[in-house]
C-alpha cells in the first residue's frame, strides 16, 4: 500500500551555545492512510521534535533536518522552500497541540482564528469560510457555535479550547493530523470525549493521525501502530496488539510493566525503570539504553543495535530473539524492590474508627466574589468549595479526585490556612486552625507542608539545591550553618539523591529529580501531614512510579499523613486508603479505596471509572464518558449540582440537593438513587 507518510532515517540537530546539538538520531516510521500510528517513550525521548520535524516547526527554533528524508502524499518536505510549505500546513497535514491556549492568539476571536487558516488557502470566501468555521465547532461538541466564534481563548474552557482547536486543524481538510499530547492536561472524563471525538473524525474525514502520548492506556485504545521512541531513537515498531502482548526491547517492557491500572495488586510496590533517561548532551556508549536496561551485556555498552525485523516487527536489541524466549520475561515480573506492604487493607480499614483524627473538617465553604461594575459591588460568588465536611485520620492516605474546577486544590489550601475558608471549621489535631495567632499559625505550619504539581515552578531557580531544601530549617531551626548543610545532605539520601549534588541548581535535574527535592523539602521539618496536590501528574509513567514508591516508603518511616490529590484515578487507587469524590465544590462520595472501585455509588465516580483508558488492546471498547463539561461554580445547578450531566437524574435531582449519607460501613454517597 502507499504510504501517506514515510520518514527515512531522519536525524535533527539543534544550534545551542556550545554547539550542535543531535536531538534525534536516525528516526525512520511510516504511515499508511486511514491509520492511527502512536509515538511513545517518556520525556525527552524525541517525540515531539519528530513530529515537528514533519510540519518543519523546527526550522523556527534553531533546529534543522540534518539527514534523511520526510515524504507526505508523495513530496519530500525537506527540502521545501517556505512558501510551498505554507500551502501544505493546514491543507496536507495539521497540528493539534498540548496547551491549546499557547496556540491561540488571545488578542483575536475563536472565530477569526480558525476563518484565518481557510481564507489563506482559498478555499471559500469569508461568508463560506464562516459557515464551514460553525459548522466545525458544531461538529467537535461546542454548544452554541455562533456565539464561541466571536468569544475570545480565555473565555472557553480547557476542554472546549482543545475541541477549538481540532476545528480549527481539520479547517482544510488535511489528510495527516498530527496530535501532540492533545488530553494531557485534561481531565479523565474531557480526555475520553476528546479520543472518542478523535476517532469518529478520523473515519468521517478519513484521516490518518499520528498520535504523541506517554500515557500507554491511551495508545493501547486509538492506535493500530506504535513506534517507542528512547533518547533520540526508535526502539521499537509494533501493531498495538504485538506490542502490549510480547514487547520485544527491554524499554518497551519496562513501559509496560510501570502502568498501574483499576486491577494492580495494591499490596506491592509499583514496578519502575530504574535510573532516568540520558542528557542529549551527555549520551552513553552503544545502545542508548543499556545503562537502565537488566539485561544489558558487554556488547550493548559498545555497539549501538540497529532496528532488526524480529518475529513481524522491529526492535532495536541485539538479544531481542532470545530475550522473548526466556519464562522470565514472558511472566509480569514484579519489582525487585516490591515488598508486600505489611499493613493490609482489611487491617486499615478496621482501624479507620478507633484511629486518631489529625483533621477534622466541618462544613467548610471557600467562596470568591465577583467583582462587577466601577464600584466592584460583588454581584456573585464563585462557590469554589461549598459545604464540605469530613476528616483524615492519622497515618493514612486519603485521595481527592474530580474534575478541574470541583475545589480539590482550593480545599487543600484551606486546610493547609493558605486560604481562610469562608464559613465552616478546620480542626488539626483538635486545634481550630482559623483561631490560631501569626505565631501559632507558624508553628502548626511545621507539622503541615506540601509538595506542588510542578516543583521548578514552586521555587527560586535562581537558589541552590541546599537553599531551597534547607529554607524551613532556616525559617524553623536554630541550626548553624555547617548542621543545616548536613541535614539537607541527610534529605538528599533519603530521596535518593546523591548528598553532593547540594550545590547545583533545580534546572540541572530532570522532572523526577526535581519532585524528588521537592519532597526532600517538605519533608525536611518532620512534618506529620503532607498535602501532595497533583505531584505525580506531570510525570511520566515509569518516573510516577518511583515517586509513589518514594512517598510510600517514607510514609511508613516518617509516620506521615497524606492527603493526595490528582486526575489520574489508578494511581490514588493504588496509594489511597480511602477516597473522597469532589464535583463542583461538593464531597459526592466517601469510601475506602477498593470499595470505591469495585462498587461506585455515585454516577459521577461512575462515569470517572468509566472514562479510563484500558491499556489492552484486546479490551478496545467505546471510549464512554460523562457527557458535557462541569458547569460554572458560579452559578451552580439547583438540586444536585450533577443532574444536568447525569443519566439517572429525575425531577428530584433538579430540585432537591442530597445529602452525604452512609450506604454501609464507611461508604458515604450524596445521592438520592444510588447505584
């Protein structure tokens, strides 16, 4: 069959200040029309310059194509002059991007945007290019098309701003649509609506779609191809079906082994490649991977494998024949460093009643105003959190899950007194945290810390390493200089860093790295509560792995208490010992983790559950989600706040708003027909 897309062993190089630098090396895959090919591996793989390579986006950020060749429908676009190109982007082929809003130009509407891209290649006049414009965003979900066109980027949600965007790419028509992490920064339930809106689009406008994902649930779903990608190189070409039932590169097994999913043995450790990936710059001998590779041998750190045709597919290993052979390989292996946890869920669960209460929340509310008019009269609220009670008791985890815009984060600051609650109670410790004087405020706050979603943004790059963990025992701590170096080389071992790297600076490490100090820091006062918000969000798979574990062990060391908030429902399944379900600013459902799991009450956790990607391509199912997004914390539904998305709502529901009530042991739901 011909190829609408055939990439030749392409090489990209990058001008920085001590020189050239080869960001992917000898990179070759295809595509064939109507079919879905994934690009995955974890950060700084090359995924992403691969793709930018095939618009030739890179030719505006210092890179260019060194070797090889990119053919689309037939024309080399390498060596295109701007002009041509032009005219194929958009038409040809398109991009969807991760941050919508990085793509948009906020000083002009939706509307003019995506009219811009079919007025410039002449494919209508404005009325037509207006028109086809609605009749897109009508198409990609958008309710109201008309009025989205003359709104401005900052106006829409993240959810309508990525459908926006795939609007504004199929615009033209182009043949390859090319979608760089496009649900990354979405919740679960936009995230299915956005795969499941890709996939229809895809077969009505016979699309062909290169997808970039570290996320192998996803990939396992919409793709018929997967090509993995490490440091710079392909390792590994397979269908979706060879791949997840017999990786043939260690790396690719090691992807595999590091996802947890609704099913994972929560007693053990979660699986996880040792080390990181390398430094463009400082990369090692002979195969790329060998370094973090188990079964690496003297050849590996040598000669650099090419990609072999092993068993109808490619891999780059020079063992891979003989390594699928092996009973060990074949059998899910679990982490050498997996001890069984030693306390067992029953066991927790049990305890939960006679444990001690470290916080105790009572009909908390967290409202902003909304400031109209010359005079900022508040005309309205913003009910960010609004009437939430429950408590975290000692040495537990508790989990927060729910939608952006439900209040998790904004409660979390409410318990930590970054944010005065409106109305309501905070008791630590059986101490009403809202009465405390500046002082004792300060010294509550020792035993109180949190590590943030992303730990460069949270901190002075301009600091050292030792400066931005040894800053609570400088605030804290009568310690003298040369104590405080020693303590914070002490946190460094016990994150497992290396005690010398002190003295460098946070943008020296990698994104695990950095959570590492982050969590160094937090833990740096022996705090005995930890509010971890989204901390393992931005990782990667098999990085996101290392943390857990990290946070697990020093949880059983330290005594710690956790309340951990994210998106990804498998990963606080597996480190949660109990849940609470959040939808516009109100606790819809409280119970232990595996009870949530196995028996959701509430059809909002349904229909999260439900959202999931299965990463097995033999359980390919329709991507169900919650339909429509979360209403304005402003002006919330009357009833329950869930009925205008909820299949199971009935008159009731629109009027009468349900109470947390306890269906069994421990397991509380605010509904009034549970499921």
């Amino acid at each position: 069959m011909t190829q609408l897309l055939e990439i030749q062993h392409l090489s990209v190089d990058f001008k920085t200040k001590n020189g050239l630098l080869r960001a992917i090396t000898d990179v070759s895959l295809h595509i064939q029309p109507g079919e879905t090919v994934c690009l995955v591996g974890e950060s700084g793989s090359g995924k992403t310059i691969t793709s930018k390579s095939v618009m030739r986006l890179i030719d505006d950020e210092n890179g260019k194509i060194a070797e090889g060749s990119i053919v689309l429908g037939g024309t080399d676009v390498t060596v295109l002059p701007s002009k041509e190109l032009r005219a194929l982007r958009g038409k040809k082929m398109a991009m969807v991007f991760q941050e919508p809003m990085a793509a948009f130009d906020p000083v002009f509407t939706i509307g003019s945007q995506i009219t811009e891209s079919i007025l410039e290649h002449k494919l209508g006049n404005k009325e037509q290019a207006w028109t086809r414009a609605v009749q897109l965003l009508r198409r990609v979900g958008i309710p109201e098309p008309e009025l989205r066109m003359k709104q401005y980027p900052n106006e829409l949600s993240g959810g309508m701003l990525q459908r926006a965007m795939i609007a504004m790419a199929l615009s033209c028509g182009p043949e390859l649509l090319i979608a760089d992490e496009p649900t990354t920064a979405l919740d679960v339930t936009i995230q299915a609506q956005i795969l499941q809106l890709l996939q229809e689009l895809k077969a009505e406008f016979n699309m062909s779609i290169l997808l970039i994902t570290h996320d192998m649930g996803i990939a396992a779903e919409m793709a018929d191809r997967i090509v993995v990608m490490y440091a710079g190189q392909v390792v590994e070409q397979a269908t979706a079906h060879q791949l997840f039932e017999q990786p043939h590169h260690p790396y690719t097994r090691g992807l595999l082994q590091s996802i947890t999913t609704l099913d994972s043995d929560r007693s053990r450790k979660l699986f996880s490649i040792d080390g990181s990936i390398p430094n463009l710059s400082e990369l090692p001998s002979g195969c790329r991977f060998h370094p973090r590779c188990p079964y690496a041998a003297d050849r590996c750190s040598k000669d650099s494998p090419p990609l072999f045709d092993v068993n109808g597919r490619q891999s780059a290993c020079w063992y891979a024949a003989d390594l699928v052979q092996r009973s060990d390989w074949k059998q899910p292996e679990a982490d050498s460093k997996a001890e069984t946890i030693l306390i067992q869920e029953e066991d927790k669960e049990e305890s939960f009643s006679l444990k001690e209460r470290m916080f105790e929340v009572e009909g908390v509310s967290k409202y902003y105003p909304v400031k109209k008019g010359l005079l900022h009269r508040s005309a309205s609220f913003i009910r960010a959190v609004d009437d939430v009670s429950f408590s975290i008791v000692k040495g537990e985890t508790f989990g927060l899950v729910g939608e952006s815009g439900s209040g998790k984060s904004t409660l979390g600051r409410v318990l930590l007194q970054l944010e005065k609650a409106t109305a309501g109670k905070v008791l630590f410790q059986g101490q009403d945290l809202a009465k405390l004087e500046t002082a004792g405020i300060q010294e509550a706050r020792k035993h109180m810390q949190m590590i943030f979603q992303d730990p460069y943004g949270s901190v002075n790059p301009r600091w050292s390493v030792g400066d931005i963990i040894g800053e609570p025992l400088r605030v804290h701590e009568p310690l003298s200089s040369g104590e405080r170096r020693r303590r914070v080389e002490e946190l460094l071992g016990a994150v497992g860093l290396n005690p010398s790297w002190i003295d460098r600076y946070p943008h020296e490490f990698s994104g695990g790295q950095r959570q590492r100090i982050g969590i160094a820091r937090a833990i740096a006062l022996n705090p005995q509560f930890i509010l971890a918000d989204e901390a393992v969000s931005a990782l990667d798979v098999s990085v996101q792995a290392q943390i857990v574990n990290l946070m697990q062990d020093l949880q059983e060391r330290l005594g710690l208490t956790y309340l951990f908030i994210a998106h990804g429902l498998n990963i606080v399944r597996h480190i949660s010992d109990r849940i609470g379900v959040m939808y516009l600013g109100k606790l819809v459902e409280i119970a232990p983790s595996e009870e949530l799991f196995r028996h959701p009450a509430h059809h909002y956790t349904k229909g999260l559950l439900a959202s999931v990607p299965i990463a097995d391509p033999s359980r390919k199912r329709e991507l169900i989600s919650i339909q429509g997004e979360i209403p304005s914390p402003s002006n919330p539904p009357a009833g329950c706040r869930f009925h205008t998305r909820c299949p199971a709502a009935t008159a009731r529901c629109k009027e009468i708003q349900p109470e947390l009530s306890e269906i069994s042991d421990g397991h509380w739901v605010a509904c009034h027909y549970p499921a």
